[in-house]
C-alpha cells in the first residue's frame, strides 16, 4: 500500500472527516487506504509507504499526538504528512516536535498528491506547493479555480468505514460529504473562517456551476445522505449563476436534508427553485450581516438584513425550508432572533 491515512480520535464526532482530507487522498492516484484510529492495525502501518492524517479541528490534538507517536515506535522511517485548518497554523511547531516531517498548509490537493507521488518514487521533495518539512523555505501557491474544480469530496471506497457511517444520521454533526462550493469567502469573520485570504493567500476559489451540478449528479447516484454545501458569501451573479444551473439540472433526489452554509441572501424565489431541485428539505445556515468582518457598510448591512428578513418570511411559510444562524458573540442570538422575528 503506498498511503494510509487516518482520521485521528478526540473530536465532537470522530465520524466526521475533514473534506480537505477527502480532496487531497483523492488526488493522489496511487494505491491507498482511510481507517479512522481506533480501527487501526498495526500491519497497515508496518504496510504503508506514506503515512498521513489530518488535524484538522483543534480539539483532535489529544488524538492526533499519540496516533504519531504510535506509528514513529513503530516505523521510526516511515514519512508522516499532515493536513488541515490547525495543522496550517502549527507547522512549524508540528515540525520542530516531529509530529510531522510534511505539513501542508492552505491548498493542498496539488502539493499533497505530488508530494505523496516523490516519497513513493523515492524522488526529492523540495519545492512542492504549500509543502513544510524541516530546514526547507515552503513554497506558497494559492491553486487555481481550473485546479480546485476537479477536487473530488465524494469518493471514498478507499475508506470503507467512512464510506459506510457517512450515510448515518446524527443528531449532531452528521459525518455526510461536505462539497466545498468555495474555498475561502471575501470576509474573514473570525468565527467562521471562511477567508484564506488573511491567511493562506490572497482571495477565494469558486466551483464552476457545471463542477457543482457533476458533483451533486454524482452524489444522488452514490446515494449520499445529509450533503452539505459550503458557498461562503459568494457574490450575487455567481450564486445567481449556480441556482440557475442546479433548477436547470434538477431534481436531485436526495432521500436527506440538504444544508447550505450561505451568507449570500437568495431571495424567495431562488430558495423555491432550490427547493424544487432538492424535493428532501434544504436548510441554510448563515453568519447574520451585522457579525460580518470587516463590518460592512450601513447602506449594505440594512439591504442584507431586509433580505433575510424577506427570506424568512418565505421559509416560515414553507414545509421545506429551514433558516439558522450561527452567532456565538453576546447578545447576538437575540439579535438573529428578532432579524428573522415576523
Ligand atoms: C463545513 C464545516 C464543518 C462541518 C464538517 C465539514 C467537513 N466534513 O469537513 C461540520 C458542521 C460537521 C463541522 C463541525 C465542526 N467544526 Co467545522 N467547519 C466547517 C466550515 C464552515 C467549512 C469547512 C470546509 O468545508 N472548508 C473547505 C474545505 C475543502 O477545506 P478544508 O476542509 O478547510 O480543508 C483544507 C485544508 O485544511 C486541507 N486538509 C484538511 N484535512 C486534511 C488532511 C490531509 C491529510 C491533508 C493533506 C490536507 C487536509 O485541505 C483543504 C485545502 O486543500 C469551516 C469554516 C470554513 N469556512 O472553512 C469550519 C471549521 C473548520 N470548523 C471548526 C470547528 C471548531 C468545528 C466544531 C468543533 C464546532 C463546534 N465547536 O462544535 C465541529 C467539530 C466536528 C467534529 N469532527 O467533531 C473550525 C476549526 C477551527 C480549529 N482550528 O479548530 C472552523 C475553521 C470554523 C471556526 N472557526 O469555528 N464543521
Ligand atoms: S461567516 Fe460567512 S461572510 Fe463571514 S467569513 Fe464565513 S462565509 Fe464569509
């Protein structure tokens, strides 16, 4: 086997993988194979060529440190990657602790299949997009939107346990498919996230609107359940553009509820044409305007504000559609409540 990857234990819902992970171990062509932590064998790892694992969420550190130590006692030889939000603000720490001897930080589909590809061919590795490894000056490269279009989040027969609970319901965090619809946003709300730019480079990658419908073509047919989408706060004539090709190419019949993380307001209409590409329910979740980062401008913030609000209207009047809003600032609960209050 030339990679094994795992998903270490520790998080909320260990079940739940990060996309990036999926999208990268995809990328690489070679033989491969996903187990989470506490399905691991000791012959896998004595097996693999390349071993990776993400740390992705923060709160998987407390697994994520014994999983490395356990595969460096028992293959002191064998390269460990690493991936994900926290590993890219800790590579150097990660590093320097050699819990890692590669870290990929911001885009890592391309330097991560590249980089997994030299370490089987036993070929240098210096000068990869996005790789960290010790004593080397990383080199950083956003990907372009051509690159990030052909990222894969569904497949995954190479890990049949996720495969498999992936289609589970949960009451929290259900471990479906996300499908990165963006990969970063214009803002930087801190509690999001959402923008690489103040961290990984400047700007945002978009999905082409075809990229979108082949994924969700792909995922009715795998027969996937609670797929989630990430559109980040996508301007107006791009959402406009992928609403029009998913009513075009719909229905999708999804037996689970679909969910939307978008701080774009659609309007009515747009949300009834989601509604019918989607005949299981479709949820959105949003940021309210007035905790965007940077604040936005009085003039759009009230305009934002009163399309949500006629969102709302819509959606308390249908049977299919949902509206949360994702606060944690003090005070702001009350705030969402009353912005979407009749
Ligand atoms: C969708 C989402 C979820 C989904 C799951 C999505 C999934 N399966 O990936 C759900 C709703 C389940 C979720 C849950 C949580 N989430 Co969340 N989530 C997001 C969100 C909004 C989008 C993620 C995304 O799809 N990004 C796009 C994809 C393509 O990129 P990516 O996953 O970031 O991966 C990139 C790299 O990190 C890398 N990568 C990732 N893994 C790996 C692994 C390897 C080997 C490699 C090479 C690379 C790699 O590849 C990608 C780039 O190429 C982000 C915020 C954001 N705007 O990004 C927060 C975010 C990632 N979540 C966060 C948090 C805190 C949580 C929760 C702990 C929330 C909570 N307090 O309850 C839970 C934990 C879940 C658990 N496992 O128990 C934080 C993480 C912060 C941190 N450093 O810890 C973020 C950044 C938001 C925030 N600021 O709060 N989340
Ligand atoms: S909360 Fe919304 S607007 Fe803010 S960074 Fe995240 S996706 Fe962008």
């Amino acid at each position: 086997m030339d990679l094994l990857y795992v998903h270490p234990h520790g998080h909320l819902n260990d079940l739940v993988v990060p996309a990036g992970a999926l999208t990268s171990v995809n990328a690489f062509a070679g033989s491969k194979l996903g187990r989470y932590a506490f399905e691991l064998d000791d012959d896998e790892i004595l097996e693999a060529r390349v071993v990776a694992a993400d740390l992705h969420w923060a709160l998987g550190v407390s697994g994520f440190a014994p999983l490395v130590r356990h595969v460096r006692a028992l293959r002191p030889e064998v390269p460990i990657v690493v991936g994900g939000v926290t590993a890219g603000h800790l590579a150097r720490e990660l590093l320097d602790a050699r819990l890692a001897d590669f870290v990929l930080v911001g885009d890592s589909e391309v330097g991560f299949a590249a980089l997994v590809e030299a370490l089987v061919a036993g070929r240098a590795t210096a000068g990869l997009p996005n790789v960290h490894a010790r004593g080397e000056a990383p080199v950083a490269r956003r990907m372009t939107e051509a690159e990030f279009d052909v990222t894969d989040c569904l497949t995954a027969d190479w890990f049949p346990t996720y495969d498999a609970v992936s289609r589970l319901d949960a009451a929290a965090f259900p471990a479906g498919r996300t499908l990165p619809v963006a990969r970063g946003c214009p803002l930087r709300c801190p509690d999001c996230y959402g923008s690489y730019a103040s961290t990984y480079g400047a700007g945002y990658l978009v999905r082409s609107p075809a990229g979108v419908v082949g994924l969700l073509r792909r995922a009715a047919a795998m027969e996937l359940a609670n797929l989630r989408l990430f559109l980040g706060k996508l301007p107006a004539p791009r959402l406009d553009a992928l609403i029009d090709a998913i009513a075009a190419a719909g229905p999708f019949p999804f037996d689970s509820m679909l969910g939307l993380f978008l701080c774009t307001p659609p309007s009515p209409e747009q949300c009834a044409r989601l509604e019918a590409a989607f005949p299981g329910e479709v949820a959105f979740s949003m940021v309210p305007p007035a905790e965007h980062v940077p604040a936005l401008p009085d003039a759009t913030r009230a305009h934002e504000e009163g399309a949500w609000r006629t969102l709302a209207a819509h959606v308390r009047a249908s049977s299919r559609a949902h509206l949360d809003a994702w606060t944690t600032a003090r005070g702001s609960a009350e705030r969402a409540r009353a912005l979407f209050a009749p």
